[in-house]
C-alpha cells in the first residue's frame, strides 16, 4: 500500500471554546470551524493538546468531532487526535474513528517513559489497527521522552499508512535529521509555530498551528509563501506575527491563546481546571497585539 499525504501547508491546531456555565460552546464552534474553512488553512486538527482533550467527558469529544466535521462539510481533511499510553486502548479508539475522519494524530505515549523500541512497537500497533492515515507527535515537553530521529525514520520506514510526525521538541538538529532520512512519502510537520518557517528552509512540509485559530487567513499567507520561497512576503508577514509567539505561550497553552481569541470577539476567554486564564501583564501583552493586528 502506497502512502498518500493530505496534511501539509497549515493544519489549525482547534480550540474547545467553553460558556460561561462550563459547557462546549457550540455556537462559538461553528464560527471558528467555518472561519477556519474560509480563510485558506490547508486542514483541521481537532482533539489535541489545545483542545483542552483530557478535560472533555467521552460525550463531549464526540459531539465536538460531529459539530467539526459536519461545519467543515468536505471542505478541509480532519485529522483527529487519538493517543495515549496503554497501545491496546489507543488502538481500539483508532478502529472505532466516527466517520469523516481522515487521519489520526497519535501523540509519544507519556507517563509511562517506554523506551525506543517500545515507542517503535507502539506506533507500529497503531499503523496496523488505523483505517486512516497516521501523523505521530513528539513532544517530549509533555510526554516525557523523545522519541529519536532514528525512530521516527524507521517507524516511517516500516509503517505503511504512517504519513507524516508533528515534530514539537524543539531539536532543530533532531528535526533536522528527520527532514533529511525521511522517505520521499513522509512529511515534517512543525509543531512550534516560531520554528515552521525556518524548518520549510530546511524542507518541513507545513506546521500544526495554534496562532491560526486567531489569525488564520493571515498565517497561512506566511507558510503558502513559505512554501512557494516567496520570502519577502514571508518576512512581510513574519515581521507581524514574530511579536505573538513568546507571550502566546508565556503561561501555557491554550491558556494564551484563548486570551487572544476573547480579545477578538471569537470565545470566551474560559478554560477547564487545571487550566486557569493568563496573568495580568501576558494579557496586557496580548491586548496591545490584538490592536496592532486590527
């Protein structure tokens, strides 16, 4: 079986807007979901970190990945989010996708700490269980470990239907490794949105994005001439966008971004425990860049 990749460009890494009362926000959704559809992001990464996923009842996650897919209408890919780390339980989850999924985002098992040849054997269970392409995500900063370049290269290798890794370690000579071992059927996605221009210099094929939940339209103008080497408009935009990134994600994530998108209009600036809102000076910080951006 030939891999076929459909997770490139910019894939808009979503938030869960919450009420007042606590509960999804379904409206505030489907105006995320459609703007994102309108504004030239390439597709949708949905139940992931910035989702706020662990704090979501089983209920919720599905009508949450309904309200996606049905607002998307066909008109962006959805790659869904479905890790863990007990392998048997993951893959179960990857063999019971709800329809309208078109590939899975499995993140490095955490907690656990398993070693190389665990996390091969892993994701090797994963790719065999899958329906639908898979994307890995290595982010040691959460999980615990790294998962090797060697690793992800013989995991590519060697797993048919594994398409792509979201590379969030922050390891430009470990991504950088990847980019160059990898498969011509395997892509690097970013994971770290100051870091995806410099890796598509390097040959990264795109980047899972948590500032395009707020501007959408105007990252992926950077990343599509990114990718195209049109790098004067690339620093154009660059030069607007570079200020957010430290403050974005100073008091977590999607702590900052959900600051941002209050100050826009789009959701309620409300997260679940243990998530609490930004402090005072990152809100002041992200108020004046609203403005700027306006």
């Amino acid at each position: 079986m030939m891999k076929t990749n459909i997770f490139s460009g910019v894939g808009t890494a979503l938030i869960t807007p919450f009420r007042t009362d606590g509960a999804v926000d379904e409206q505030a959704l489907c105006r995320l979901v459609d703007e994102q559809a309108e504004s030239g992001v390439d597709f949708l990464c949905v139940l992931g970190t910035t989702a706020e996923t662990p704090t979501l009842t089983h209920a919720e996650r599905r009508r949450v990945v309904e309200i996606i897919r049905d607002g998307i209408s066909g008109r962006l890919p959805l790659l869904i989010g479905a890790g863990g780390n007990d392998t048997t339980a993951v893959c179960e989850a990857v063999k019971a996708l709800p329809d309208g999924v078109d590939g899975v985002l499995s993140v490095v098992p955490y907690y656990n700490k398993p070693s190389q040849e665990g996390l091969f054997r892993h994701f090797q269970a994963v790719a065999g269980a899958s329906p639908v392409p898979v994307v890995l995500y290595n982010v040691p900063g959460r999980t615990g470990v790294n998962m090797t370049a060697e690793t992800t290269l013989r995991i590519a290798r060697e797993c048919n239907n594994v398409v792509a890794i979201k590379e969030a370690s922050g390891d430009i000579a470990q991504i950088a490794a990847v980019i160059e071992g990898a498969p011509a059927d395997f892509c690097v996605l970013s994971g770290d949105d100051a870091l995806a221009v410099n890796l598509i210099k390097q040959g990264a094929c795109g980047v899972i994005s948590v500032i395009s939940n707020a501007y959408p339209r105007f990252f992926s103008r950077m990343i599509h001439a990114a990718l195209s080497e049109q790098w004067e408009e690339v620093e154009q935009c660059a030069n607007k966008l570079r200020p957010f990134y430290k403050p974005l994600f100073a008091d977590g994530n999607p702590s900052g971004i959900k600051q941002l998108l209050s100050f826009e209009g789009k959701c309620e600036n409300i997260l679940r425990l243990p998530l609490v809102p930004v402090g005072e000076e990152t809100a002041k910080q992200l108020a004046g860049l609203s403005l700027y951006m306006k």
